[in-house]
C-alpha cells in the first residue's frame, strides 16, 4: 500500500473522495486459481481532494474473485443432520476434522514418522507449531465390524453397519459403512472413503461427515 500525501488537512473542512479501479501497471491480467475461486489482482486508487487540489492518495492491491459454484449434494434419506451428532473438535484433533471438511483423511504424523490414529497431543514438540500429517488414500479393508440395530441413534436410521477399517497407510480408522446390505459385509472386504457435505441450516451450519463405502 501506497500513500501519498501534499499537506495536512483541517479535519473540520470539506473534501472529496474518487476512487479509480485498474490493472497493476506494466503487468499482465491473469488468472489466479485459489481456494476461494478464480481471482485478478487489480490496482485500488482512491484520492482526497479538497476544492479542485488532490491533496492525498493511496495506492494498494486487492484481489477480486469468483467464488467457486459449488453443487447442492443431497443429504441421504437416512440421515438427518440436525439431529445428528456433531464431531467434537479440539486443538489436538482440529486438523483431522479440518480435512474431512476438505475432504481429505489426515493421519497424524510423529516425530520419527510413524502415523497415528485416533490423534494424540504432541507433546513431542511446541504447543504452538501445527500437526504434521498425511493425506490417505482413503483405501483399505474391513479389519472389523458391528451392525448397530437398537436403541435408536438421533439422526440415523437402524439397522446402520459402524466398520473398522485398517487403511493402506496402516492406521485403523473408525466410520459408517454405507452402500451395501449389512448381511453382504465381510472381515477383509476393500473399502474407500466418501465424504457427505451437509449445508447450512436454522440448526447448524453446514459441515461434512466422513463414512467408508465399498470399493469398486
């Protein structure tokens, strides 16, 4: 940013603002592609005058962008997410729900590089510093399973099959089975991640869950 200025002004006088929108000079006008959707850097001019004298200007970039359009899914039939219960987060488990927003499952990742699964306090660094982690692959197996027929669970329909799924990275992983009949689920069978988006409500506002399928 950029200010210019030729006197001091009297705060009780009277003066004007224009304000000039254009390209950074001596530069191409090109895409940038950003999490929030295609953007332009643009130059902002914005100048005081007072009577027909420019006594001030600045000069600053800003960005202008396209948010990125993003489809409606439907919420399945059996679910209902405002009664659902919510992932609890906290400083040491943000990340991993933070990914499953972005639909990514990320395993936490320790000093000597071994994974770990559910995440864990770092105690084995500052408090300050962000987890280190990968991404999986979201691909594994059926190490273990429990079709859950009663009591009821708010938001779920019953009967609803809970897999442990031991992921190709190693780490087993907790999360609904969906896509396939309860009685037609097997120890070892290849499974992948799905994601399901929620949108916003007069209950909550939106947020993603994180389920396994069967693999194709």
């Amino acid at each position: 940013m950029i200010l210019k200025k030729s006197h001091f002004l009297i705060t009780t006088g009277h003066f004007g603002v224009t304000t000039h929108f254009g390209p950074l000079p001596n530069r191409c006008i090109q895409a940038k592609q950003t999490a929030l959707g295609e953007g332009y850097f643009i130059n902002q001019k914005i100048t005081w005058q007072v009577g027909d004298e420019d006594v001030a200007e600045m000069m600053w970039r800003i960005m202008k962008f396209r948010p990125v359009e993003k489809a409606d899914a439907a919420v399945p039939d059996d679910l209902d997410p405002d009664k659902l219960m919510r992932p609890s987060s906290s400083r040491d488990t943000k990340f991993f729900w933070d990914g499953v927003n972005a639909h990514e499952l990320r395993i936490q990742k320790r000093l000597d590089g071994s994974l770990q699964h559910p995440p864990v306090p770092t105690v084995w660094q500052n408090k300050d510093l962000p987890t280190d982690y990968v991404v999986a692959s979201g691909q594994g197996r059926v190490f273990s399973y429990v079709v859950h027929h009663a009591p009821k669970v708010p938001g779920r329909r019953v009967p609803f099959t809970i897999a442990l799924v031991e992921l190709e990275e190693g780490v087993r992983m907790l999360g609904e089975l969906r896509g396939i009949d309860p009685a037609e689920v097997q120890i070892g069978m290849p499974v992948r991640a799905t994601f399901i988006d929620f949108p916003d409500s007069d209950v909550s506002p939106g947020w993603t869950l994180y389920a396994w399928e069967p693999a194709q």
